[in-house]
C-alpha cells in the first residue's frame, strides 16, 4: 500500500467521484507517487514562514471541526523530520479540538500563503500533552515574546501532505508585505531638505 496523501484522500467513495467526472486516470497515476510523509527542505522553509493555520478534527459524532490557529510567523515548529508542534495558550475554554484530538487524534491541515499563492495540505496524528506533563516540549513550543501562558503542547505526527496547485487563491497580503512592498517605490528620506516645513 503507498504511503502518500492519497492513502487518505482517496476513499471509496472519493474514486467512485473520480471515475464518474472523468479524473480517475490521472489519479489513479498519483496513488504510486513518492511517499511523503517526511519534510524535506521545501517544507521546512515554507513553514516557519507562516503565522496561520487551519486545523481540522473530527469528534465522536462524525462532525467535523475546523479552527483558525494564528501565531508569530514560526509558531507552528517544526520538531524532527515528521513531527510539528505548537503551543496551545488559553483560549475561549470550549476545548472543542482538543476534545476530538483526545478521542481520535487525527487532523488536517491546510497551511496558506495567500501572497505566494501557495497551499500545503498535511495529514497528521495529533497529541495533546498538558504543560507540566512535559516542561521541556513545552518550553521549546513556547514564544518568549508572547506574555499568554501555554497551558497544553500539541504535537503532530505527519502521516502525509501534498502540496495544492495556486489555482483560485486570491492573493491577499498582509500589513507587513504591503508596508514592505510600498517603501520600494518611496524616494530615500533626505535629511538636507531645507523646504520641509
């Protein structure tokens, strides 16, 4: 059995989609692609370039749940070749993600940069560790500039991710690319001005 995305994208169900839309062929081909489960250094530059994510779990009634995680770009750490963590600070206290990661520990990600027009999809087990059961991950998941305090570490084991083509993602940018982008095109402050008054 391949050991790429597909193993978990692809369901019954989602083939059945595919060969009555015409696509199955070609994703058919996907299904023997290089595993990937294992960050390479693509990823592992992309990621700590981001201070967002969506985060995907399911709870024991077959619902499923999506949260917005934001952060200081880098918050979401990579641990180890396969392992990403972040810190969990207090929040709204409805524990609805870290109740379906406790009863079944599986979640997706999708990883956006809307300025770059890219997305990267991750297939992860996720772990919920409480802040003084492991005072060393903690720590290591921790932001120093951030005053909250992190009350649990989750960590996510990667079962496979797959990078999205840029198709349909309006590009957006945020404060900081604009700020950037526009002080290209100012003219260099020149202190000798005299008829600046």
């Amino acid at each position: 059995m391949n050991q790429n995305f597909t193993q978990f994208a692809f369901t019954p169900s989602v083939k059945a989609a595919q060969e009555h839309y015409g696509s199955r062929p070609n994703y058919e081909r996907m299904e023997s692609d290089p595993d990937r489960f294992l960050l390479t250094d693509k990823e592992k530059a992309y990621l700590p370039t981001l201070d967002f994510f969506f985060m995907a779990t399911t709870g024991e009634n077959g619902w499923p749940y999506v949260q917005f995680r934001g952060g200081p770009k880098g918050f979401l750490k990579i641990l180890d070749d396969r392992t990403l963590g972040f810190a969990d600070y207090r929040g709204n206290r409805q524990f609805i993600s870290v109740g379906n990661i406790n009863s079944g520990g599986k979640v997706a990600l999708i990883l956006l940069d809307f300025a770059q027009r890219v997305r990267l999809k991750i297939w992860a087990t996720a772990t919920v560790v409480d802040a003084e059961e492991d005072p060393e991950l903690t720590a290591r998941l921790s932001d120093p500039d951030y005053s909250g305090k992190v009350e649990r570490a989750i960590t996510l084991t990667i079962e496979a991710y797959d990078w999205n083509c840029p198709q349909h993602i309006t590009p957006r940018f945020t404060e900081e690319e604009i700020t950037a982008d526009i002080s290209r095109f100012l003219p260099p402050a020149d202190e000798s001005c005299v008829n600046c008054d």
